[in-house]
C-alpha cells in the first residue's frame, strides 16, 4: 500500500527575531549539508555533559518542505550557511522527504 502524502500544516511565528517572519517555498535540491548525532559521554566527558554531539555531513539531492520563521541572522547569512544546518530527512528517498 502506497504511503499518503502528509498534509502541509499552516505555519506561523509567535514573536520576531531581528529578521521579520518570512516564508520559504518548497524545494528540492543538491548541496553538501550536515547530520549531527548525539552519543552518550563516558569519563571525564560525562561529568559536564551527557551527551557528545558529533557532526558529519555528505551531498545528495533533498527536499525542504514549505518553511515559516523568523530569525536573529540576517537574510543573506541565512542562505549563505543553508548547507551547514544539519536537519532530518529520508535517506532513502531524500528528494520525496516529508521534512
């Protein structure tokens, strides 16, 4: 049985950062960006924190849903740094994500 696509959600922003709220369309595309995953700390590391975040990143093409916020950075850094964000999505479909 074929999965049914997921609704898109109306999205909003409670508060303004120094950027005004603004929308993203949909999109899919190819660039290099991260994936961070959380592994439990043992020793000397344990006693700070719990948990160590370790980051790696690969390029395929993905999609981004329909996205609404508003940020403190601006626009333009926003774009710039769009391949370092890490983020969740299908890799085995990663262009038909629902994230």
């Amino acid at each position: 049985m074929a999965a049914k696509p997921m609704a898109q959600l109306m999205q909003r922003t409670e508060d303004e950062g120094r950027q005004p709220a603004h929308t993203h369309p949909a999109q899919s595309h190819t660039h290099d960006h991260s994936h961070v995953t959380h592994h439990h700390a043992s020793g000397v590391t344990a006693a700070m924190t719990e948990f160590e975040h370790r980051a790696s990143w690969h390029t395929h093409e993905h999609n981004h849903g329909t996205l609404t916020h508003s940020h403190d950075s601006d626009r333009t850094e926003e774009e710039q740094r769009h391949g370092r964000e890490a983020r969740v999505h299908n890799h085995a479909a990663p262009a038909r994500s629902p994230a």
